[in-house]
C-alpha cells in the first residue's frame, strides 16, 4: 500500500510536470515536482494547473453553456436591470446585444436603432450590434447600408471576420455584384470555418462550373481541416462540418 501511495504521487508529478513542459512554465517546477512530489503536485495545481483551466476557451465554452441551462435568461435580466438603472448608451447596447444572444432580434434592433438616433450614431460597436440585429430581422439591405457606414467610419473593420462576413452574407441575400469579392475578404480574414462554408453554398447556387468545382474544395478542405482541429475547434465549427460533410456526400 505504502508502494502505491509512493507511485501514485509520482505518476501525479509526472502528469503535472507534462503539463509544465507543454505550456513552457519555468523549468523549475520540474525540480519541485520531481523533488517533493506530494507536496509540489499540490502547490503546481493551486499556483499554475487550475488557472490555467479556468482561462482556456474550453472551460470558458462549458461554463458558459452551464449557465445558459441553469438560467438561460440571466444575461438579458442582468442587462435589462443595468439598463432601467442607468439608461445610457452602453446599457442599452449591452441589452440589445444580450436580446440578439437570445434569440430576440425585434427587441434588440429596437434598442440599437434608439442608440443609433443619438450622437453615438457613429460608433462602430453600435454600428455593427445595428448590423447583427437587421440582418436577423431579415433585412439584408439596411444591414448592407449600416456596414458600408461602419467602413466608411472604421476602414479595419472590412477586414475584421465578423463584419466581414456579416457583410457577404448581407450582398449575397440581396444578389449584389460585389459578393464573391466580399467572399473572398472574409475568407481572407477568416477566424474559424464559417466564411469558407457560407461562400461554398454561394458558389454552388451559381450557373457557372468552376464556381461550383470551387465549391467542392472548399467543402473538402473544411472536412480535410477538421482532422487536425483540437476539440474545443471541431465544437465551435461543428456545424459547419456538418453541412459540409452533406454537401460532399450530395
């Protein structure tokens, strides 16, 4: 038994000190930990393992996800309370962003058109949260109009993955000529594998077969990609792999 409880330190020491060497932490945690074993693996967790898991995008991700099954409304009620505070402009973009979160796009562009009918009107968080709202709303062309306002006020935001494809989303829907080239700058400042997915089902509805062909690359590359994602990426682009995955099989 005393054998065991002497190997079961180690083989902790050994775990902890793996995580040392993977996230290149001073090289002196690997003398603590092989030295004391018992007593470093206690002080490493505390000091740097559980930190480390509490920043991580995954840890971030589930607890975010526990608190939306817990109390799925918390962040609307927190900034619906904020904003009957203190109405500013900040509160209510807050609130219209929570109400977006949530599903309630009629609320939320009711609160970013109120803000945007003040001197704020050309601030870019507020013209994007304006943006977000419209083209939930299903009004591709107010969502057009207010993107090219925020390019105009923000030039990097063209390039910034979010807007960006906000923006080829928008032209596609409304059959603009500019939209393979908003496409294209979305893929060009792509962040995960949204803009390669939207464009390939573009290309695909188009008469032309190289475009089409195009298509089939891009699909195939996202299910290539997906091979070599970490977990918490394969999560955060599951549907997108899925719908390519479909569209290859069709």
């Amino acid at each position: 038994m005393r054998f065991f409880g002497i190997s079961l330190y180690v083989i902790i020491a050994l775990f902890f000190a793996v995580h040392a060497v993977r996230t290149q932490q001073n090289m002196y945690w690997l003398l603590i930990l092989f030295l004391f074993p018992g007593v470093g693996s206690v002080v490493y967790f505390f000091a740097i393992y559980l930190p480390s898991l509490r920043q991580s995008r995954g840890a971030w991700a589930a607890t975010r996800a526990i608190s939306q099954l817990v109390d799925p409304n918390r962040a609307v009620r927190e900034a619906r309370t904020d904003f009957d505070r203190a109405p500013t402009v900040a509160h209510r973009m807050r609130l219209g962003a929570a109400l977006l979160d949530a599903g309630n796009a009629t609320e939320a562009l009711e609160h970013y058109q109120a803000a945007a009918s003040g001197p704020f009107a050309s601030d870019p968080a507020l013209l994007q949260g304006l943006a977000r709202a419209q083209f939930a709303k299903g009004d591709a062309l107010a969502t057009q109009h207010t993107l090219e306002k925020l390019f105009a006020v923000d030039p990097r935001a063209r390039q910034q993955p979010e807007p960006a494809l906000l923006y080829a989303r928008a032209l596609a829907a409304i059959g603009a000529p500019g939209t393979r080239a908003a496409f294209e700058t979305a893929l060009a400042s792509a962040s995960d594998a949204a803009p390669r997915c939207l464009f390939a089902d573009w290309l695909v509805a188009q008469p032309s077969e190289a475009d089409r062909q195009r298509a089939r690359e891009l699909y195939a590359e996202i299910v290539h990609d997906a091979k070599h994602w970490p977990r918490h990426a394969r999560e955060h682009n599951s549907e997108w792999l899925q719908r390519a995955q479909a569209s290859l099989s069709r």
